[in-house]
C-alpha cells in the first residue's frame, strides 16, 4: 500500500489483470517512459490502478486489455491538468464518473478525445445548474451583444483569440461559482471582443483581448446591461477592470 494507504499495490494490481495483460501493459508503459522522458508518466502505474479501483466501485464496467490500450494512449496527449501526461488517468476516470453521475449510465467508457468527453459533462452540468438561471440575462442594444459560454470548448477558444486566463475559470464556471459572459459586436457576433466575468451579482472583470481596457461605448453598453439584468456594475478602485470611471 501507498503512504497514504489509499492506492493498491501496483504488484497486486499488475497480479490482478493477468500475465498476458500485464504483460503489454508494462512494456507499453516503458516505451512511453522512453518516448517522454519528461512528461509527468512517473506515476501511471498507481494512477491508472486508482482509477481501475474507482471505477470498479462505482460500478463502471470495463475490458482490462481495452483499458490498458486506452490509458496508455493518454499518455500521448498533453497534459491537461498538473502538467503530467499521468493526470491524464484521473481525467479519464473523472469524466467516466461524470457520466453514471449525471445520465445513471457510462455510453462510452474509451472517448476518442478526452478534452472532448470532459467538455460535453462539464456543458452538462453546467447547464443543468444554471442555464434557467442566465437564460433570461443575454442582451443586445446599441450595436453590441451578450451572452453566457455556452461551452467548454468556447471558452478555450475565447481564451485564446483574446490571450487572457478565462480558460482557468471552466471549473468555477461548471460548479456554477461564476458566470462567464462574451460580448460581442452585433454585427459580428462569432469575433471575441470583450470577456466578462460576473459573482454575486456584480461584475468582476471585463476586458478586450490582451487584458485591454474596455472603450467608453463598451463600457456603456454593459452598464445598460447591468442595469436590465440586474446586475451590478463596480465602482471606486474596482472600476479599473472596466477601463474608466462609472457612466
């Protein structure tokens, strides 16, 4: 057992799957140890055995020889989270978890893309607690719109067309801690402009890509919004995040 007395004995665990298994499984382990020398695979063997255990706790039925080929094909993407390709593991059983938690059943226990399956639960999820809530609160006036990321996958990309952190907020954002809003021109609403960030009510931060200042139209428009959503604009030092003084 591990320090903490919580992960099975990687031996035991080897045991468990078979000799023919095991067998591939290792060898395939070591050519990823050679092929990433650096990438965060120290801990596959432990982290794939949680997540084994896991799942087999929760009920989750699985193939050994299938779930071995598809750990060890994680460890090919980038890492995803901690910055080591074996988190990657915990990703899988997560999502895995997500869907007997939120549908009561697992439709596919090997997704091709693991960023794809975690986005479709974190959307779900995320809908299901608060898209009666923000449904109401999109907006449009003055040449401008609003409203909510609609997906995972929209925000990684918001993030990257505008260069800014929201990307780090998708787990705040899917719990329902925060809101995460896009304005865009309403003459073209697919092009990034500025990124919001609302909790409790209030704005926190709104800004162009690059973490520039929002424009006085810009920041207009948001007051209007506030006002007709019911949300509350900052004020005194908080407005730097707005790029001026209050309308």
């Amino acid at each position: 057992m591990s320090r903490r007395g919580r992960r099975p004995d990687v031996s035991q665990f080897a045991a468990s799957m078979g000799r023919d298994v095991t067998r591939g499984l290792l060898r395939g382990y070591l050519d990823k140890r050679a092929e990433h020398p650096r990438g965060g695979t120290a801990d596959f063997l432990p982290r794939f055995a949680c997540a084994l255990r896991s799942m087999k706790w929760r009920g989750i039925a699985f193939e050994p020889r299938r779930a071995c080929e598809y750990a060890l094909s994680l460890l090919d993407l980038p890492a995803q989270r901690r910055r080591t390709r074996s988190y990657n593991i915990q990703l899988w059983a997560d999502a895995l978890d997500m869907q007997q938690r939120v549908r009561g059943s697992v439709e596919d226990r090997y997704p091709a893309a693991l960023l794809a399956e975690l986005e479709r639960e974190r959307e779900m999820r995320r809908h299901e607690a608060s898209d009666a809530e923000l449904g109401g609160k999109g907006f449009e006036t003055d040449g401008y719109l609003i409203r909510p990321a609609a997906t995972v996958r929209e925000i990684l990309d918001e993030a990257n067309a505008q260069h800014n952190c929201v990307a780090g907020f998708i787990d705040k954002y899917a719990s329902g801690q925060t809101d995460l809003w896009l304005m865009r021109k309403a003459s073209d609403p697919d092009r990034p402009l500025v990124t919001v960030e609302a909790r409790g009510g209030a704005i926190r931060q709104a800004f162009q890509s690059h973490n520039r200042q929002v424009t006085a139209a810009q920041r207009g428009f948001l007051a209007d919004w506030c006002e007709a959503v019911g949300y509350r604009m900052p004020t005194g030092g908080r407005m730097r995040a707005l790029g001026g003084l209050a309308r």
